[in-house]
C-alpha cells in the first residue's frame, strides 16, 4: 500500500503542496473506508506516514523535473530573465 502514496507523490508532485495536503487527507479515509483501522490515534499516523509516502514520491518529480530543464538549459535562461527584470 506504500506504493500507492509514492505513486500518487511521483504523478502530482508538480503541485507538491496540494498533493502533500491531499495525501494527509486522502490516505486515511482510504483505510477508514476499506476498514483497515477505525482507531484516531492509527488514522493519525496513516495520515502522517501517507503524506511521508508522498513527500518520497515528490521529492523524486521535483528531483527529475530539475535535472530536465538544467539539461536542457531552460533553468539557467529562467533564472537569468527573471533577474533581468523581464
């Protein structure tokens, strides 16, 4: 079930706030729905392991996103247009 939460990180890590948020929320009600624990204390930490999970595979997309563009030399001309004032 892990890789469900990293998958999840991986696909919408572009928007990492919000796929950080939805992971809190969204990986406890899928185990309160399914049954998997009706316990706060367990929802709790499902809800800190799956942002966790998450955070793996959004520190992954962020980690290949910037390696694109500095391969493609998009990152460098970004930051030399925005220190140019344009």
């Amino acid at each position: 079930m892990i890789p469900t939460m990293i998958l999840f990180g991986l696909v919408l890590g572009r928007w990492w706030k919000t796929c950080l948020a939805l992971a809190f929320v969204v990986w406890p009600a899928i185990l309160w729905f399914s049954g998997v624990t009706a316990d706060a204390s367990d929802l709790l930490r499902g809800s800190l392991l799956g942002a966790l999970n998450a955070g793996v595979g959004v520190l992954v997309h962020q980690t290949v996103l910037f390696l694109f563009r500095l391969l493609n030399g998009r990152h460098e001309r970004r930051r030399k247009r925005s220190l140019a004032g344009g």
